[in-house]
C-alpha cells in the first residue's frame, strides 16, 4: 500500500501554505493517523514535541484525535484517515546568533499533493523557509521558548494541510489556520486557531476542487 502511495507522489501536481481560541465542535470521535518521516531532516525531539502538542489541540477543535506513527512503522489495523508527513530541512529553531537568509516572498511553508481533482494524502512541511521567516522574532528569545515557539508553528502549519486532506478542499478560509498564508506574526501569536467556517467544512468532505495554488502575503508566508 504505501509503495503505491509513495510511487504516486512523484506524478502529482501540489498546492500548499503561502509565505481568539475556538471551541471544539464535538469531541473527538474521529482519528488521523500521521506517519512522521523526518528522513535528512534535523530536528529536536522538544520541537516534534511541541509541534505534535499543538497539532493535536487545534485536530481536537474539529472533532478528530491524533494517533503518531514513524513513516516504516508496519501499518496497523486501525480506524481513521492517513496522512504521511515528510519534515524537509532543518527543523529546529535557529541559534541566536545563527546568520539565517532573508525569506523569499511567495517561498513555501508547506505542501500537500493533489492528483485528478483529490488530496493525496501526502504533506510536507519546508522547514528551510519556516526559519528563514521566524528567526528574526526568534533572535531575541531564549532557548527553551524558541523551540516551543517553533514547534508551535510547525503545528500551526501542519494543521493547515490536514485540513486541505480531510475536508477535500483547496477553498481557503479569511482567517485563521485555513487562510491561504501567514504572517509570522500569526505563527508566533499566543491564540491561533480556525476560524468556525473552516470547522465546519471538516464536516464536509468533497466539499471542494483544486483549482489555483495559495498565494502569498507579506514576506511572511510561503506555498
């Protein structure tokens, strides 16, 4: 099964991400089983920590639980949806000293494939371009906060994609965690979260096509 969905992943066109907290719906009755595969990445386990943290706080927001699993794990028995993550780049957040290039306007914070009109699911998140956007607000914070901080955004990011799979869409919301981009302002706030259309469209699958590509705001946020 997962030879077929990877072999697919090379002929798909993708969409992605471009450069108040809410009240669950229900509680969570249904599941997604995210296998993680950080392949070349580097990143700690505080910062996957945090990332799965908020991750599955936002999925609790739409009725859905969280199950974690290693991309090579055996597959086990289990009801839900699947979604496979890769973690391109170094995912962790930069040294305060580090010297970090500038953010390319319209650069990508992350993607999900798309074949014939449907959401494969296949995610990735561009960790080089998530840093490039955080570090300069991240420059001035000390060490334990700014791997929660990013960890955080990871979430935030990740969640934005998981919505594209499990609702079919490619629709974006006017705000909040189904926007079609973020600021880095919006990573790093303290309350993030969808916004109630976007809620309700997890309860309406095939609900959307995919016709253009997120476009970008600012120097912030990427594809």
């Amino acid at each position: 099964m997962f030879a077929r969905l990877l072999a697919a992943l090379c002929i798909v066109l993708s969409f992605g991400l471009s450069t108040g907290r809410a009240e669950p719906v229900s509680s969570p009755d249904r599941r997604v089983v995210v296998y993680l595969q950080t392949g070349a990445s580097r990143e700690s386990d505080r910062t996957v920590s945090y990332m799965q943290r908020e991750l599955e706080t936002l999925m609790q927001t739409a009725g859905y639980s969280v199950e974690w699993k290693v991309l090579g794990d055996s597959p086990s028995v289990t009801e839900g949806s699947i979604a496979l993550v890769e973690l391109r780049g170094s995912c962790r957040a930069p040294e305060t000293n580090a010297y970090v290039k500038p953010v390319k306007n319209g650069a990508s914070l992350a993607s999900t494939a798309v074949e014939g009109g449907r959401v494969l699911p296949f995610s990735w998140i561009n960790c080089e371009t998530l840093t490039q956007m955080l570090a300069p607000v991240l420059a001035g914070r000390k060490s334990g906060q700014r791997d929660f901080l990013y960890g955080r955004a990871m979430g935030r990011v990740l969640a934005h994609e998981l919505y594209h799979l499990l609702a079919n869409t490619r629709e974006h919301a006017g705000s909040g965690v189904g926007k079609s981009s973020f600021s880095a302002r919006e990573l790093l706030s303290e309350h993030f979260t969808f916004e109630d259309s976007t809620l309700a469209g997890f309860n309406a699958p095939d609900s959307g096509t995919f016709d253009e590509p997120a476009g970008a705001e600012e120097p912030d946020a990427g594809r």
